[in-house]
C-alpha cells in the first residue's frame, strides 16, 4: 500500500488497509474504499483480495 510516495507495506485484508490508513494519519472512517477518486486499487479491491 502506498500513500503518496510513501510506501506503507503490503495489505493482504481489509484490515491491513485500515491500519495503514491510522499510521498515515488518516481517519479510516473518513476514507471510502470504494471510491476511485481516494483509493486507486492495483490487483485486487475492497471486496476482491489475490492469494
């Protein structure tokens, strides 16, 4: 995951995105996965996870 140009680590749930959002600083209530305009998803998405 990556916020900016600021690599975050690797999300493998849900979950992992919802920490990553905390240590960036972001509300993670505030932010709308399935918004393209505030989360560009690569290989997966808020309801589809690679294994």
């Amino acid at each position: 995951m990556q916020y900016g140009d600021v690599h975050l680590g690797r999300a493998l749930r849900i979950a992992d995105v919802l920490e990553f959002l905390r240590r960036a600083g972001l509300d993670p209530d505030a932010v709308q996965l399935t918004d393209p305009a505030q989360v560009d998803w690569r290989d997966g998405g808020p309801e589809r996870w690679g294994t």
